[in-house]
C-alpha cells in the first residue's frame, strides 16, 4: 500500500490536501493532508467516500453513441477513434455551415481545476468561433462587487477570526460548504468573539450565534443599507477612513439614507430592535469581521447587496488591525488567467449568459445552436428554468455531446457520450477560495477503463477539426508551466509547488486587510460606487427591487447547499427522496401532514416530493436542495424547475431565490 498526496480542487471553499492510500493502482481511502495549512488533517465525509464516484455503477468507461430516444440513456458502445471522428465531424459541419456560434460550449464547476477548464477547450471553441458562455450560475455577482469595491483584495484569513471580537456569518453555511470554518469559529467564540449569523434559514451556526437574523429572501441589501444608515446617523462611521481610503461615500450614504430601521425591519420581516442591536454589535467591536457568502447573491438584488455587505466594513472603518475587514472568494489573488496562458483567442463571437441556456436551445436565430458540447457540468442539474433546458436537449435536430465522469441526467440527453478522468486521475492546479493555497493535483490512481483527461480530448479534437498549431501546450503540466510563468511570483511558486505541493502568496496566509494587503484599484481605495456597476445596473447600484411574489404564489423557495453533494457532484451517490422544508404555520394553513407527498409549483414548473416541517425557516419560505438529480424527487423535477431564468442586478448572476410558489397535497 502506498500513501500518495494531491489536493482537492471541487468547488469548495477549502482546497484540501490529501493523503490517498493506493494499493495496485486503485483508490483504497482518502484522507487529508498537512500541506494546506487550513485544512490539515481532515476532510469532508463527501471526498472521504469519492471511491464511490470512481469505481460505482454509474462511472462512465468507454465512448459511446446513442442509440435509444433522446434522454432514454440508450447507448452502444464506441470506439475512442469512432466517437472524436463523428463530434470532428459534426463540430466542422456546423462550423462551415450556419457558423461557429452555432456551436455551444457548456462548461461550469465539475472539475473546478485551472488546467480542466479555460485551456484546450478554450483553444477549440475560440477557433471555431464557437458562442462564447459566461459561467453566471454562482459567484458572478459577488464577484463584481468584491472586484468593484476592492480590486478582488486577499481576505481575511479564516485562522485570523480568533482575534475578532465580532464575526458576522452572511449568506454562507459552512457546515455544508466550507466545513473547515467551523472549528476556527468554535475558537473565535472561545477567545471571546461574538457570533451574528444573518440567514433566512436557522442554519446549524446560527444555534450557536449571539445573534441570528432571520431575514426575508432578497433583502439583504436593504439591511445593509439601514446598519450603514445607522452608523452614519449615529456618529460610529469611520468619516477620517471614508474621506482618506475610499471613493463614493457620499453616494452611498445618500442612498442608505431611505432605509430607517423601521422601514427596513419591516420589509426585511424583523423586529426593529434586532437590528439596533447588530448595528451596535458590529460598528462598537473591534476587531469585526464579515464572511461573506454566496446565499446573499441569488436573487435579483444580489449585486448590490455583495457590494453593501462588503462596503460595512469600509463605512465602519474595520481595516487595518488583525481579524478586521472581511473575506470573500480568495480565487483570483493568485492572477491566474488559464485561457490566456494557454494563447486563446480573444472572446469576440456572440456571448450567451448560461442562466439563459434553455432560451439559447430554443430560441436563438442566425445561427441557431446546432451543437451543444457539455464538459464539467450537468446542465439539467444546475440551471435555472429547467423545463426549457430539457426541451432544448430534447431537440431532434440539435446535436450534444457530453463529455462526463458519470452518467447525469444531462448524459442521457447525448448523442456522442466520452468518459473524463476524475481529479485523481489526471493533473490539474487547484486553488481554493476560501484560503489562499494553491496546490498541484496529481493523477495518483490508475484511470477508470478508457477516460480521458479535459486536455488530451479537447488537443485531439484541434487537431481532428484542424485548429492546432505547433506553438500550443502538448498536455497539462506545458500549461501549467505557461500558467505560473505569466504570474508576478512566478519562480516562488513553481519551487514552493515543486518542495511542498502547495504555495502561499507572497504576503503570508495571513494578511492583515489595509495593512499589508490594500485595493486592487488603480488609486488603492476602495469605491464604494463603482462607475461601470452603478451604469450597468437597470436603476443603478444599491437600489431595491420589489419581492416577485403574489397571492397566487406567495411562497419564497430557496434551493441552499446540501452536505452530501457539491452543487450537484455526486448526486448519483445520494439517491434517496429529499422532501421540502416548510415552516409548520405554513403546513398547518394547507392542511399538510409531515411526510406527505406535496405538489410544489409556479408558472414554470412542478415538483413532487414529500414536506417536512421545520421551525429552522421562517413562515412563508420553503427550501429544497440544491443541486438534486431526477432520482430525488418523485416526477424527476427539482428546485431548478421553479427558478426563473432573470439575472441580478449586477453581474448577471443567477436568481434562484427569486422562485416564488405554492404547495398543495398533490
Ligand atoms: S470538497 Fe472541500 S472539504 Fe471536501 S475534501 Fe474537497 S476541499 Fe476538502
């Protein structure tokens, strides 16, 4: 048995080293490592049993072609040669007929590495003049804002929140997503820190917190507007900080000035003095500290409400001491760009927000989307509008390729199926986003029958469509070269990646936010009202956009993480039915009993699975998981059937809270 080390690269926040025993070439157990500072010594229950993923029933082996109906998962098997000769020839008769963009590449978080998305692929469909995707579902508007507001500034480290006297949790769950936030908090409250968890949900943090603000779904602006009014209003602004580090106060502070407390807390559906006592709680402790998630983002005011929670601490002037300031996406700190490593041409051909795909299937004209090329990402799963998604894959005429690990339920749709390489199987760079370690992956088992890695199908199939050139990366590891060649820290990182298999930026894992880490802006403050956010926001920035709910559907559903996948990850692990929460005031109103099979709908959808009451919501919100397959509900519908395919404010990113619905006894 041999013990070999690799980090995790899925979408989560930690970025885990691990430690994989092998025996013969196969995975026996998982474990983790200590290269990772955050994150020695333990790892989720969900990687623990990745052997599942790997080696289970529902592994993809060998190529495939269809041969049942669309989505009835009927396939022969097919050569490697047969099935890249057939999608070569389908890629170049789309190309020299109707044109490049008729060809969508969708691609999103599957593999999450920087050398399994944005590199060959990237070469393939930027020649073909392929319709370019803009990945929207998750951390689009968050991330303007963050880049916005601060230049995409390192946050505060997770190990710093122990020298916080406050810490306020906003938009995120950690013990589903990011569990290694969670002992670090249990210290913080030890060492004396407050807690304040603002959710609509009693997400298992906010038993523990001082404080747990339940607030309404999409209004998370509107309170961070009026804790901003109310420090202006009450003398506890930091006005030396605003006039010397940031631009766009005055702005702000005019725009705030509508929210009174009283008009908020009614609108956000809290008690008045709950957020007296926040405000107070934040603004007078010092050290305080914002973690920032992505629940905050999912509806149509999430743009500005990223930016208004990341502007408190700006408004307060919490920067500048150890534990003060706040944490976002840590990402992008390390700069860097895999598309233009790798030499992709610029992205100049039609441009399709992925929240809209379902629309693009079926709607888009000169040229209609002929080939749609699926890799690291079950569509069917993860967008909104679900029902016009299926409708697009049930296209005669449209031809789909799904180059996947597993059989999905957007697999069933293919006509040409590839199996892909797990994480540990191939090579991949993976960069966590919620610490700072960036880390090599390493193949570390023999690979499943015949798959291929993202970068040896996407280099053939230049070739085989004839869009190679000499000058391009043969495999992952020139890529990789080229990648940490373009970043500042170039010569550190390949030799701190090369001894230790994972590298820390040049100020430390644990920078103190305008004190050894500044803005990204070209004058280092922080705007508060960036020009082109507040331009290309419908009614500018900061500015609230009404609940979309009605009598017929009064209902806020919410779709949050769940612990046993990772967005939709290995959802064909978890196959048991999973029900609908809903408050039991709202259960007893319908006459619902816990357990019963309900009928969950709005104007775009239904879905059927049972209820199950909960005090941990607040009345009139109900919540069913996030990133479910067919199998977890009854009629093969899930949360992303009832999501309505607008975009936020600022970003363009997805709005599932905005689904509005009723429930009735099916
Ligand atoms: S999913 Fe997150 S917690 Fe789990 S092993 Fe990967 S990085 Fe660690």
């Amino acid at each position: 048995m041999e013990v070999r080390t690799t980090a995790c690269p899925l979408d989560c926040p930690d970025g885990c080293t691990l430690e994989v025993k092998v025996e013969g070439g196969k995975l026996v157990s998982i474990d983790g490592g200590n290269a990772n500072p955050l994150t020695a010594g333990f790892i989720c229950s969900k990687v623990r049993d990745f052997g599942g993923h790997v080696y289970g029933r529902a592994r993809l082996s060998h190529p495939a072609v269809r041969t049942g109906p669309k989505g009835s998962g009927e396939f022969r098997r097919a050569s490697w040669d047969e099935a890249l000769d057939l999608v070569a020839k389908e890629l170049t008769r789309v190309r020299d007929g109707s044109g490049g963009e008729g060809i969508l590449p969708l691609s999103y978080g599957g593999s999450n590495g920087k050398l399994t998305q944005d590199g060959h692929d990237a070469l393939l469909f930027g020649r073909l003049g392929a319709t370019v995707l803009e990945r929207t579902v998750c951390a689009v508007a968050t991330g303007a804002a963050a880049e916005g507001l601060y230049g995409k500034m390192a946050g505060v480290a997770f190990d710093d929140y122990e020298h916080a006297k406050c810490v306020v949790l906003w938009g995120a769950n950690p013990s589903s997503t990011g569990i290694h936030f969670v002992p670090l908090m249990k210290r913080a409250q030890a060492a004396g820190a407050k807690l304040v968890v603002v959710d609509p949900r009693r997400i298992p943090l906010a038993k523990k917190a001082d404080l747990h603000v339940p607030i309404r779904p999409g209004t998370d602006l509107v309170l961070a507007l009026a804790l901003m009014r109310y420090a202006f209003e009450n003398d506890l602004a930091d006005r030396d900080f605003l006039r010397e580090h940031t631009t766009g106060w005055e702005t702000l502070e005019a725009r705030a000035a509508e929210w009174t407390v009283e008009r908020a807390a009614e609108l956000c559906g809290l008690e008045p003095s709950m957020i007296e006592t926040f405000a107070r709680l934040y603004a007078e402790s010092s050290p305080s500290v914002v973690r920032c998630g992505w629940g905050l983002e999912r509806n149509r005011n999430g743009g500005s409400a990223a930016a208004a929670v990341l502007g408190l601490p700006a408004v307060l002037g919490h920067f500048g001491v150890r534990g003060g300031g706040y944490t976002m996406s840590n990402s992008s700190i390390w700069g860097l760009d895999s598309a233009a490593a790798i030499g992709a041409p610029p992205e100049t051909t039609r441009r399709l927000n992925m929240n809209r795909t379902g629309r693009a299937l079926l709607e888009y004209r000169d040229p209609p989307i002929e080939l749609a090329f699926v890799y690291n990402h079950n569509p069917l799963a993860t967008l909104p509008n679900q029902e016009l998604v299926r409708k697009g894959l049930e296209r005669e005429d449209l031809f789909t390729v799904v180059f996947e690990q597993v059989m999905t339920d957007t697999a069933r749709y293919a006509d040409v199926l590839l199996p892909a390489t797990t994480f540990l199987e191939h090579e991949d760079l993976g960069t966590a986003y919620g610490g700072y370690a960036l880390q090599d992956v390493h193949p570390v088992i023999d690979r499943v029958g015949e798959a291929r890695s993202n970068a040896e199908v996407f280099a053939e199939l230049c070739e085989r469509v004839g869009v190679a050139r000499p000058e391009d990366a043969r495999n992952e590891r020139e890529h990789r070269e080229r990648l940490l060649a373009g970043t500042p820290w170039s010569d550190g990182l390949r030799s701190a990646l090369d001894e230790g298999g994972a590298a820390e930026p040049p100020y430390g894992n644990r920078p103190v936010q305008f004190a050894d880490v500044f803005p990204n802006t070209p004058d280092s403050k922080v705007h508060l009202v960036p020009e082109d956010l507040d331009e290309a926001s419908a009614k500018g920035m900061y500015v609230y956009l009404e609940d979309p709910g009605s009598e017929t559907f009064p209902l806020a559903l919410l779709s949050p993480s769940n612990s046993r996948t990772i967005s939709s990850t290995l959802g064909q692990l978890h196959d048991h039915e999973e029900p609908l929460f809903m408050h039991p005031a709202d259960a007893a109103q319908r006459g619902l009993t816990d357990g019963e099979l309900v009928r969950v709908w709005n104007t775009l959808g239904e879905v059927l699975c049972p209820v199950s009451a909960t005090e941990e919501l607040r009345p009139g919100v109900v919540a069913l998981a996030k990133g479910l397959w067919s199998h977890n509900t009854r009629n093969g519908r899930t949360a992303n059937a009832l999501a309505p395919d607008t975009v936020s404010d600022v970003g363009g990113s997805a709005c599932f809270n905005d689904a509005r619905v009723q429930v009735a006894r099916a």
